[in-house]
C-alpha cells in the first residue's frame, strides 16, 4: 500500500473579535496557529461591537494569514486546501473570513470548505489527543453557546441539551460587569473566585423538567443582580470574591452534573469540554474529579485552544475534506448556523 499524501489546510476564523489563520497538517499537527485579538480594543465598549470587529478584521487578516503561513515555513502552494469558519458568529466579521477563503481558493484553485465554529470547538480536543476519536460526548460552553453534544463519527452530532436562554459565558459576562470586573468576564471571575468562599452564597441551580439536558443560566445571573441590589439597598458591603465564586460554583455544578447525568445515560467512557469556558480552571477540576470518580477518561484543549483560533477550524476542515465536503464561491457567512446544519 502507497503512503498516504499529507495534506495540508490553511484555516481562517474570524467570527467573533480575533482574527486568526493556521497551517494544520492532517488535521491534528498543528504548524502555525496565529491569532490576532481585539480584546483591548473591546474594552473600552464593555463587549464587541460588530462593526468595530469587522473594520479590524479587514485590517489585519492578511497580514496574520501571511504570517501563519510563514511560520508554518509554507507557501500557498503547498496546500491542499482552505478551510474557513461560515457560522454562526457575527455576520460582518464572519464575511471578511468567507470572501478572504474564497479569494485565495478562486486564485489558486484550492477547494474551499466551510467549517461550523461549534465543530471547530470540538475538534480543538483532537490535536492534542492524537487518541480521541469518536463517539464521545463534549460540553461546548462558549460566550454564544452552550451544548451539550454526542459526537457520533468524525462531523457527525447529536444535540443532546443547548441552553434555554443565556449561554454559559455570557452569564459569566453579565455577572463580571455586574460586579465591577468588566470585560471580558469569564478569565476575571475564574481569577477572583480562587480568594472567595464558594458556599458563601446560595445561588440557584436551574433544571427543566421536561428536558434534563437543557441548560438556563438566565436564572442565577438574575439571583445575582438581586442579592447585590438587596446588599445596595440595606447598606451591607458585598464580598466580591464571595460572590464570583458562589456564582462559578453554581454554574460549573449545573454544567459538570448534565455531562455527567449523559455520560450515564448514553455510556461510553470519553468525556471531552470545549469552547471559551472549557478554559476555566474551576470547570476544569470539577470535572476532572469528576470523571476520575466514574472511571471517564476526560478531555479538554490547552486554554489558547479553547478560545477562537484557527488551529481548531483546520482540524475540523480536514475531516469534512476526507469526507468530500467542498463548497462552491456562493459560499455565505450564516450568522446564525445551527450545530449539524449543513
């Protein structure tokens, strides 16, 4: 039997505010993994504003492209293919991605394949885990979304529970501001919390009867904005740590328990995190305890692979490239994709 061709994808991710490009070696060896974030810049504003992502996006992308694609000691002619986040994200920004994938894929006959940023997401638990392949179970709990998926084969997911309103980060977000840690929350809180007392206070765990898999974090963020607005009104003196650790205990305890309740349910024995909050260090260890104590074998990214990068979306890219995925130059961003939506 010949030896197999390595192919090689240049991957670019530009939905939300990084602008990001990777050199991904069949799908799981990373060359370069470039990430240009906006952070700073969103600050001042409180969280992203899509017209300011998007004008940065334009600004920046060639030049992180070039310079994935330098220190991955590749030119564009060396690759197989493209691949390219189309949704869901912010519509403006995931736009300067798309036409920027197109453009190269039009000029250099490269076929184009357009990659779910939630699959991306799972498929950041793969470079680093050359062992994991499907079927698994993941957590994807990002600032846009919380799902709680069975990844049955290599682009192939069941929904198993998503949230009912706010998504994990977000709550985290509202709940930062709330407090006076600004943006971005999620990094803030975890770093607060580690001088709180997490049974300080006793904020809500939300369950939905008819779906137990389902996620509300609209629930304890309000019980949050409340007990810091009844502290205001009778002049008590709020413990900020107190109250992000409660509040990340509430969470991660509600996220960890789901996970879990599937795990047992569906059987299996790999439980993987993935997306923003999978970076979280609280999450983090309660799951690891966790999946110890059911003999799971657990799986998450390195941090810099839990937030947006490209590295994730190449790693998706390859296997819906094996797969003979190929999209056309009427390619769209879709800023509000579903998870398995084709």
């Amino acid at each position: 039997m010949s030896e197999q061709k390595d192919i090689y994808i240049l991957a670019i991710e530009s939905s939300c505010d990084e602008t990001a490009a990777s050199v991904v070696k069949n799908g799981r060896c990373v060359l370069s993994n470039v990430i240009s974030s906006q952070i700073e810049l969103h600050k001042l504003y409180g969280g992203v504003v899509p017209e300011i992502a998007s004008r940065k996006h334009i600004e920046k992308i060639n030049q992180v492209i070039q310079e994935a694609l330098d220190q991955a000691q590749v030119t564009l002619d060396d690759l197989d293919a493209i691949g390219v986040t189309y949704g869901p994200g912010l519509v403006g920004a995931l736009l300067v991605g798309v036409a920027e994938a197109k453009a190269i894929s039009y000029a250099r006959k490269l076929p184009l394949v357009g990659v779910h940023h939630i699959e991306g997401h799972i498929s950041a638990n793969y470079i680093e885990n050359p062992d994991l392949e499907p079927p698994f179970i993941c957590l994807v709990v990002s600032g846009g979304h919380t799902h709680l998926v069975r990844v049955k084969d290599y682009g192939v997911y069941e929904i198993l529970g998503r949230t009912r309103d706010d998504a994990a980060g977000e709550a985290f977000d509202k709940v930062a501001r709330a407090i006076g840690l600004g943006y971005p929350g999620g990094p803030k809180i975890d770093k607060l919390s580690k001088e709180g007392n997490p049974e300080a206070i006793s904020f809500p765990r939300a369950k939905i009867a008819d779906s137990p898999y389902d996620f509300s974090f609209s629930g304890v963020k309000s019980a949050v904005l409340n007990y810091l607005n009844s502290c205001q009104m009778k002049g008590e003196s709020v413990n900020r740590a107190d109250v992000a650790a409660s509040f990340q205990k509430a969470v991660c305890d509600v996220l960890v328990e789901h996970a879990m309740m599937a795990m047992k349910d569906i059987g299996g024995d790999k439980l993987a995190i993935a997306g923003g909050v999978a970076s979280n260090s609280t999450l983090r260890a309660a799951f690891a305890e966790a999946c110890e104590k059911q003999g799971i074998r657990f799986y998450h990214p390195s941090p810099i692979l839990c937030t947006d990068n490209a590295a994730m979306i190449g790693a998706a890219a390859y296997y819906e490239y094996q797969k003979g995925v190929r999209h056309g130059l009427d390619l769209n961003a879709v800023p509000n994709l579903k998870l398995g939506e084709r």
